[in-house]
C-alpha cells in the first residue's frame, strides 16, 4: 500500500493504530517503505472517523487528506482521483466499484453527474448490484472538521450521509482490481488471484536452491526465502520473504508468512502458516487448516484438515 500511494503522489502516510501497534512500530521501521511513514496511536478503537479527527494535528490544513482502509487492496488510481475530487469542487468524493451484492458494503445512489445522492451502510435489504463504498476517500479539512473528536466516530454512518443529503460528496467509479482482505477466506481469494496477474507473479528471487526444485504456477518465492533440491512448490502457493522449504517438501495452495521453516518430506496443501513456524520434517497439514505465528508442528505430526492451531 505504501508503494500504492507513493505512485499516487502522496509522500507522507499516516497509520491510525491501535491493536498490535507496538508489532506494527516495529514492523514499519525496518522496513524501507516508499513514502514517509508515522504512526497515530489510539488509546481506545475509534472506529473509522475518530482516528482522522485524532491525527489532525499532522493533517496539512489547506490540501484534501486521502484515506484509505488498510484492508484494501487495489489498483486505484490515485491521481486521477484527486484530480476528479478537485475539479468537481466536491467536499468529499470516495472511490466506487460495482458488486452484485452489496449487503456486506455501503452503497452509494448516484445522479447522472456521479454526486452521490445517497449512502447506505451495510444494509441487508438491498438486493440488487450497485456501487459501493471502495475505503478510499478524499476529504476536504471541512469535512475532517465535522468529525467528533474524543469519541468512536463511524465516517459511514454519521459523515458520508449528511454530506449525501447536502449534495457535498461525488463518486468516482472504479473499474479495476479491488479486494476487501478483512476476513481470511476474502485474504486468501484476493492473493490467489492476484498470482493470475504477471506483475504480482515472481520465483526468480529465491537466493538459493532453485535448480532441482519443481514450482507450479502461478507461485510467488519472496526474497531470501531457500527451495531446497527435491521440494515442490505451487500452484497457487506465496512463500513471504525468508521463508526455508526444505528437501521433499510438497507445498500446495498455501500461503507463508515470513521466516517460516517447512521441514523435510513434509506435506502441506491449501492452508495459511504464520510467521516463524517451524513445521517438522513428515508431518502432514491437512486441507483449510491455519497455524498461527511462532507454532512449532513436531516431526511426522499429522494436522486434519480445517484445523486452526494458535501459539
């Protein structure tokens, strides 16, 4: 997302934390991201409005903030965002894709000029296709003024549909790739079809180990991650970065989190590993399953499918 917003031209993001902000401190400081980065700490979750109204101070008080869900993922163009937020002259203008069934979203109603004329969140009477709610926004510093502070504010219950209702907010209709990743089925949906697409799409940076490992794609090795002789990979199968598979593993469908080990001969299809798990050499890890970070599966373990491990 980092990389997302600096092609847009955004230099500076803010991240509104507060479950997991100290892990996520650390994560983003050593990482070498594409814009500068800081981060506003919630005491209390906020919702989606009171972490804006929380980091007004950092906001530049002339130009439109742009918002962004961090459980987004999607090629929006930016630019052309904020360049159609600009000329309409609107307060807010929020990016739409189309869904055939947009219950689980809020949904814009629209006039023949793109105003949005009316919004709805998650409502579970609408059941026709419509453009929803993509969680990218430009706001105008009068619309981050109406933001409660101190308290949980929903932007899409209490903001977007008084601006709706005065004709103070336009849509802009997206039409490319965009995925919610808030839950681990839609996580896992969006990843696999993103491997379908070239530019997500890479096994030439493995650092090691390549020449008599078989990998199926579409698959994605991550930098410094080793494929030992002997080990098959793919298809549909993520290996984050310093990821070890070792000689005989047999990954499938699976996706890796970053400094995970996977021993020899073992067996593992359609699951989601952790970060830091060691799974032992001939175990087996059965279809749906889920291991949470830092688990440890002993040697020869057998884990039956659709089964969620925590640490």
């Amino acid at each position: 997302m980092a990389a997302w917003f600096a092609r847009g031209g955004v230099t500076e993001v803010i991240l509104a934390v507060n479950h997991l902000s100290d892990k996520l401190r650390v994560e983003v400081s050593r990482r070498k991201l594409d814009t500068k980065t800081v981060l506003s700490v919630e005491e209390t979750p906020l919702g989606t409005g009171g972490p804006i109204s929380l980091a007004r101070p950092m906001l530049n008080k002339d130009d439109p903030l742009i918002v962004a869900n961090g459980d987004v993922i999607s090629d929006i163009d930016l630019r052309g965002l904020i360049t159609s937020h600009v000329r309409s002259g609107a307060e807010a203008t929020i990016a739409l894709v189309s869904a055939d069934d947009p219950r689980p979203f809020g949904l814009a109603t629209l006039d023949a000029n793109d105003r949005i004329i009316g919004f709805e969140e998650k409502s579970e009477t609408i059941q026709s296709p419509g453009w929803i709610n993509a969680g990218v926004y430009a706001l105008n510093p009068e619309v981050i003024a109406m933001i409660p502070h101190g308290r949980p504010v929903s932007l899409e219950r209490e903001i977007f549909p008084l601006l709706a209702s005065q004709g103070r907010m336009r849509g802009w209709k997206h039409t490319g790739f965009w995925y919610d990743i808030g839950k681990i089925p839609e996580y896992i949906i969006a990843n696999r079809q993103l491997l379908q697409r070239a530019e997500f799409r890479e096994t030439a940076n493995a650092e090691t180990g390549m020449l008599g490992a078989k990998i199926r794609q579409p698959s994605y090795v991550g930098r410094n991650s080793t494929i030992e002789d002997g080990a098959k990979l793919g298809p549909y199968t993520i290996l984050s970065e310093r990821v070890s598979v070792k000689r005989g593993a047999e990954v499938s469908e699976t996706i890796a989190f970053e400094q995970t080990s996977l021993g020899e001969n073992c067996t593992i299809e359609d699951s989601l590993i952790g970060e830091g798990v060691t799974v032992g050499k001939e175990a087996r890890i059965g279809k749906g399953s889920i291991i949470a970070g830092q688990v440890v599966i002993p040697d020869r373990a057998v884990i039956r499918p659709g089964s969620v491990i925590l640490n």
